[in-house]
C-alpha cells in the first residue's frame, strides 16, 4: 500500500473552516515552501507539525497522521499501551537481572 499526502482531504477541511494552506503552514510555524513539500510528499511531518494539523481542523490525530501518509491504516493498533510498557519493562528488570549475574560470575572467575 503506497502512502501518500491526501491534499484534496486538507483542502477540503481547510474550506470547511474558511482557511488555506497558508492558515495550515503558520499553525505548525511553517513556511509555505515547507508545507508544499509536504504536499507534495518531499518530506515527512514532525510530530508538533500533526499535533497542530489536527488542533486547527479539530480532527483526530491517527486520521491527520493517516491524510499525512505517515500511518499505515492497516497496521495493528496496540490494545492496550500501558500493558505493553509493563511488559517491556519486566523484560528489561529479567535482562538486567541476567547480566547483573553474569557480571557478578566473571567477577568470582578473576
């Protein structure tokens, strides 16, 4: 699946609003040659780019990461992140454990 700028979706968000492109490129603080080049797929958005997007067309981020083609729409969300944060961390608390024992192995060897 390509991904791409959906401009005709911003343009037409813009227009609900009563704004252009020029209104979209101050809100990120962005020069209009810049925001061209996201247009035109030149480059990629930073994220405080998105975040103010989505705060000036009051969409939903995932949507203005979607039309900004930096999120894959058939990537599997995460169900639940605070889980898997845990889960990592345990991982690295066994990781840590293991080379603490290890370390402490070559210790008694010296």
């Amino acid at each position: 699946m390509a991904l791409f700028f959906d401009a005709a979706w911003f343009d037409a968000r813009l227009a609900d609003k009563g704004l252009d492109r020029n209104a979209l490129a101050a809100c990120a603080g962005l020069e209009r040659s810049e925001l061209h080049r996201l247009f035109i797929h030149e480059r990629a958005p930073t994220a405080p780019e998105l975040n103010a997007f989505a705060e000036l067309l009051g969409a939903d981020i995932m949507e203005v990461s979607l039309r900004c083609g930096v999120a894959n729409p058939e990537a599997e969300p995460v169900a639940d992140p605070a889980a898997r944060i845990e889960n990592m961390e345990a991982r690295l608390d066994e990781i840590e454990a293991w080379l603490a024992a290890l370390e402490a192995g070559k210790k008694k060897r010296a």
